[in-house]
C-alpha cells in the first residue's frame, strides 16, 4: 500500500511538472479574467488541495478526521486508477486543446473552439480529469478531510467554468450555444 502511496504522489508529480512546461506553448491572450474572479478561484482551490492532502496535521480531530473508507490494498489501488485514469483525461484533453490552453481564464489569439476528443464527451474536460484524479487520492487517503477538499476545489471549478462560458458564449456565440445543447459541462448526460 505504501508503495501505491508513492505512486499517486508521483503520478501527480510527473503531471504538474508536464503541465508547468506546456504552459510555455500556448498562444498569445488577447483577453483574461479579471485578477479579482482568479484570485477568488486560486484561493479556494488552495483551500481545497489543503484540506485533500492535510494527512491530519491540521485537521485531526472532528468530524473531518474520521475515516471514510477503509485503509486497505482495495481502496488504495482504486484511488490509484481513479488518479490516473483522470491524469490521463486531463493529458488527453490538454493535447487535443493545443496552444488553445491556459491555466487562466483567456482568449487567445486566433482562439479556436474545441469540440473533437475529450470534448465530445464534456465541455470541460481538463475540470473533469482533474476531479476525478483528486477523487482517487482522496479515496486513497481515505478520509473526511480529503472528500471535504474535493468539494471545495469542484467549487472553484465551477466559478471558473462559468467565467470560462461566459467567454466563450462571447467569442463562439451560436456555435457555443448549440455546443452547450449538446454536450454536459463536467459529467456526461448529468452536469
């Protein structure tokens, strides 16, 4: 199980470090959100990450230490595949999106509207891999502190997705109204 342990702690490593280096190719912004709505999403998703990965150094008495699932080779093993199978939505996304990518709410410079890939299946992708890879590290952890942190930082998802539609609505107009007729935000047939 440590060994497991190790492995997610790598995988997202691995991930960040790729995920830094990428953010060198994209194209030029022409708009971004304002520093005030990113400041406010960038806050809480450290909140969320803080409480995801507490280890109850923080946190350790209350309702928020108690364990959820079980400490076991099972539950560890899922949290692995459920993080790496969301690592490698998020890489698949990221791919198919191209010099499109920005950690920040922009439009780039001859933006393009993305609907092939991982976007057929959701309209933010990259939200939902990583959801689901923080998913598995907190079922992996195993504890309410973790699952806590999991839902503030799909809080700040969703704050950031709808500064995202917005300016998408704005750049894409009907294109991106028909697109969001037809395709789910972050959960396919459901949000």
């Amino acid at each position: 199980m440590e060994m497991l342990g190790r492995t997610i702690t790598w995988m997202w490593v691995v991930f960040l470090l790729g995920w830094l280096f990428s953010a060198f190719t994209t194209k030029r912004s022409v708009q971004q959100q304002s520093g005030g709505s990113r400041l406010v999403q960038s806050l809480i998703m450290l909140l969320g990450v803080a409480l995801l990965m507490n280890y109850r150094h923080f946190l350790g008495h209350g309702w928020l230490a108690a364990p959820l699932v079980p400490n076991s080779l099972a539950s560890v093993g899922t949290g692995a595949a459920l993080t790496f199978g969301g690592l490698a939505f998020c890489v698949w996304a990221r791919l198919i999106l191209g010099r499109n990518w920005s950690g920040v709410v922009t439009i780039k410079q001859d933006h393009e509207l993305i609907v092939r890939g991982p976007y057929r299946i959701v309209r933010h992708p990259i939200y939902t891999g990583l959801l689901i890879a923080f998913l598995g590290t907190a079922t992996a952890i195993g504890f309410a502190y973790s699952f806590a942190g999991v839902l503030v930082i799909a809080i700040s998802f969703w704050l950031k997705l709808k500064v995202e539609e917005q300016f998408m609505l704005q750049q894409f107009g009907a294109q991106y109204t028909d697109y969001r007729r037809h395709t789910r935000a972050l959960i396919p047939f459901v949000l």
